[in-house]
C-alpha cells in the first residue's frame, strides 16, 4: 500500500483520538455489555444491542485509525528546507488575481482537510496547483467557473 502524508497535528490527533477508543470507550463499551448480560434474554434485551453496536463501531474505527496511521509519513514541516517554496505541511497565504481577495490555506493530508478551517487536501486541485510555487508566483487553478489566478503572497513552514 502507497504511503500517505500526515502533518504532525494530524497525527497527534489520531493517536490520541485512538488512545480515547483503547482505554476509555472500549472497556466502557465491555462493562456495558455485562451489566446488559445480567438483565437475562439478550433476544430482547435493547441495552445489549446498543452496547454491541457501540462496540462494533469502536473496534471498526481502532482498526480504521490503526490503518491509517500504518500507512502514513508524519511530515514535519517546521524541519524541512524547502527554498521558499509551497509544499506538503505548508501554510500559504494568497491573493486571488480576479477578486483581490486574501486567502490562507494549509495544505495537508486527506484526513485532516478541512475547508471551514481553510485546511485543504493535498490531493485537491488548489493544493496540486501550489506545489512548487514561492512567494510572487501565480498558481492557475482550474476551477468549474474556469482558471482560477492565485498568486502565492508568503510561504509560511510553522
């Protein structure tokens, strides 16, 4: 399987968020799954099937998390030296050439984008359009509106 990048925050919040599963949900999950055991017919018995159910979504994300994590390549972006130039883990302030608008965008792993928190996929078309580019630079973004100009202001590796 190919390796997939991750910032470091995306990491930390896997593993933590996999810590959570393992050492709170689960053996909250296995206590209610006995205590509904006690009640007699499980046939019938609600809390039985909620808490498996609960257990099954559990184990299902540990073992989605525990992939993922398997398969990725923590990218610290603070120790590389990229010359000034836009690449995976960076922060990418920009100007739109048509609207005058400022954007800032990260770009990161799948995983981890979010637009509302102007985190975007690596795989995204604005991201594939950055890559390689440095500050003065104009990124060309094909948009369905039409190609979109954005020029890269300032290259931040925080």
């Amino acid at each position: 399987m190919d390796k997939v990048p991750m910032t470091v925050r995306g990491s930390k919040m896997l593993m933590d968020e996999l810590k959570q599963l393992k050492t709170v949900d689960r053996p909250r999950i296995i206590e209610a799954i006995a205590v509904a055991r006690e009640h007699g017919d499980l046939k019938e018995n609600a809390e039985y099937h909620a808490a498996r159910e609960q257990q099954s979504f559990c184990e299902g994300r540990i073992k989605e998390i525990d992939g993922k994590l398997g398969v990725a390549v923590v990218i610290d972006v603070t120790k590389q030296n990229a010359n000034g130039k836009v690449i995976f883990g960076t922060t990418v302030d920009l100007c739109d050439e048509e609207t005058g608008e400022d954007i800032t965008y990260q770009i990161v792993g799948e995983d981890e984008a979010d637009i509302k928190a102007n985190m975007i996929s690596v795989n995204s078309p604005i991201a594939r359009a950055l890559i390689g580019k440095q500050e003065g630079d104009v990124a060309e973004v094909k948009t369905p509106g039409g190609i979109r100009g954005l020029e890269v202001v300032e290259v931040h590796y925080i």
